[in-house]
C-alpha cells in the first residue's frame, strides 16, 4: 500500500487492521456506507453536526503533540510527533510523520518527513525528537523541532529547522536557530502584520522571541512572559477577533491540564482565564487550536488507544466554542 494512505475508513469503523506499525492491510470489504455512519456517530458524541472521524483519529501508530495548520492549498495539515510502540520512553522519539484532511473525515498520511538521523547536528543515538511546529511564509514551509546536541539532553536543546516547498514533503535540515534557551516545544506564529514570533520552552519557563523576515533567525534575547499560571511547557498561540491566545499544558500530578490565557499583545502579559482542557487518559497534554471550515477545533493527545501507556499517545480533535466575550468554553473529550 503506498505511504499516502487514505485513513477515513480505519479512524472511523475499524474495519481496517495492521499488520505492522506503518502498514496498513484491509481485513474485510469497508463500505462507504459504514465509515458514513461511524462519522455521523462521531460528529453526534462531540456535539458537531458535520461527520467527522472519531477519536484517536489516527490509530496505525502512536502520535503526540500536534499542531494544527490550514495552509493555501485549502487542506488542514496535523504535525505531530511520533511515540514508540512498546511502550518505550519519550527519549526513543524519533522522525516526524504528517497527516491532513479536506473534511474532518479522511485523513492522509504523508508518510515520514524527518527522522534524527537526517540531523547532522543532532545527539549521537537519535530520539528526542519532541513537539514540532510548522509554519508557511512567501512559498516556504519551515518546520520547526525540538532536538538536543549532545548527551545531556536538558543542557543541549536545541530548536532545529527544516524547509520545503511542500508541506507534507521535501523537508531539509538548515540547522538550528542560534541565541536561544536550551528549551523544547515551538510554536511559531505569524501576526497579520507579517511578524513571526517564536514562542517555545518547558520545565516551566514560557519563552518568546521575535523571528527575523527570514523565518530562521531571532531578534535579540528571548524573553520570559509573565501572567501565566502552572505553565508546564508546549505553548501553543493564535489569534481571534483580534485578541491573542495561548494554550499550555499545567503541572497537574498524574494528568496534565490544558490551560489558556489571552492578551491584547503577542508577547503578553497574559491574562490566565482557566482550564480548556481536563485531564486525559495520558500524562501529558499538548495541543493546538485552529480554525477550519467555519468550525474551531482544539487537536490534543490521548493514551485511550493503547490503554494508558503514557509514552504511546494518540492524537485527538474535538470542537472548541467561545463565549459572547471571548472566553473559551472546556472542551468535551469524545472517543466515538
Ligand atoms: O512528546 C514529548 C514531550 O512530551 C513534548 O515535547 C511535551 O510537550 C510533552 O508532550
């Protein structure tokens, strides 16, 4: 079967099996009728009136963190990272797949994009490749890592960037962005007045600096933004109404909490307003919110695919709703 794998019909019956991680195999004749019902059952139990897949929506491997991107081309594209089957730890992390829909219901994916040994600088023995970003200016895809250079990973972190002209393809290591924090988690957002700002940190220090015109490199020193309560790590910003967001993950023991903050100012201060997301059946939280087709959506990840092992995750997407003042309303967690 080829790499881009069409996954409508396995995230949304069953009816597919694996036969190994990354190969998928069809066990009995899927019915178009049938994948439409399990997406009509999914879109009831998250409260949606389109047909959507159900959750974990991608279900041949294990996949954590993602972020969330509509890009021109109309289709909304999930860059996630990649937990080891077996259970094994966060250090075994290794490459990158991409996965995107036209319609909440079929998702495609792309296959790998990057692995640590494409990364000339990276650690000897791989892993650590945690929770990426991605973002698009003036025709370039720039793909955005977390990954350490040397042995002691919480000394050397690095934030590496790849870039393509495709989204979902051709991605090449150009190195890492020089003069910032040994951190992980990026997020890169981009302001309607064509500025980038590179927010990333974890360990509990929320770090934000301005990106250069080039995407790759920073003005001056990161800063330390303030106003945020419990930040743990895995920043993620975006803009409403004119109005600033942040989610992050808390430090809840056993069950990591999604939290949000807003702000008139990219850098903040922030103003904390309270818990988006409850705990999940995974340790950690990570997450992303984006807009598509007329409907917000908040994409997280789960442990409910592999029955709780906190290292093999799965992401999640489920309907995010304002209120008449911004504010945003829990998100309900659905598994059908
Ligand atoms: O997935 C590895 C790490 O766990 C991420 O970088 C953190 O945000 C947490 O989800």
């Amino acid at each position: 079967m080829s790499r881009l794998n069409t996954l409508a019909l396995l995230s949304v019956s069953g009816l597919l099996a694996l036969s190994t991680f990354g190969q998928l195999a069809v066990t009995s004749a899927a019915t178009a009728a049938s994948a439409a019902t399990a997406a009509s059952a999914a879109s009831a139990a998250s409260g949606l009136s389109a047909p959507r897949a159900a959750n974990p929506f991608i279900r041949h491997m294990y996949t954590a963190d993602p972020s969330a991107h509509v890009w021109e081309d109309g289709r909304l594209y999930v860059y996630p990272s990649t937990d080891v089957a077996g259970g094994r730890g966060y250090q075994k992390m290794d490459g990158y797949h991409v996965f995107s829909t036209d319609d909440m219901v079929h998702w495609t994916d792309h296959g790998e994009i990057l692995h640590s040994r494409d990364v000339d600088w990276g650690r000897k023995g791989g892993g650590y490749m945690w929770a990426p970003d991605c973002a698009y200016k003036e025709g370039t895809y720039y793909f955005y890592f977390p990954h350490p250079t040397g042995p002691n990973a919480r000394d050397s972190w690095k934030i590496g960037i790849a870039t393509s002209q495709s989204p979902a393809s051709g991605f090449k290591v150009q190195g890492y962005i020089e003069g910032l924090e040994p951190h992980i988690d990026p997020c890169v957002f981009i302001d309607e007045d064509g500025q980038a700002y590179l927010y990333y940190g974890g360990f509990g220090e929320p770090l934000v600096a301005k990106l250069k015109a080039n995407m790759v490199e920073v003005e001056g020193p990161s800063m330390r933004m303030h106003g945020l309560e419990d930040f743990r790590e895995g920043a993620f910003v975006f803009k409403r109404e004119g109005i600033y967001y942040m989610i992050y993950p808390d430090n809840t023991p056993r069950g990591h909490q999604m939290r949000y903050a807003m702000s008139e100012h990219p850098m903040g201060p922030w103003e904390h307003k309270g818990i988006l997301l409850d705990k999940t059946s995974s340790l950690t939280t990570h997450g992303s919110v984006v807009a598509y087709k007329g409907q917000w959506y908040l994409f997280y990840h789960n442990a409910d695919l592999s029955g709780g092992k906190v290292t093999n995750r799965s992401i999640c997407f489920d309907p995010v709703t304002f209120n008449a003042d911004g504010t945003m309303k829990q998100v309900v967690q659905s598994s059908q």
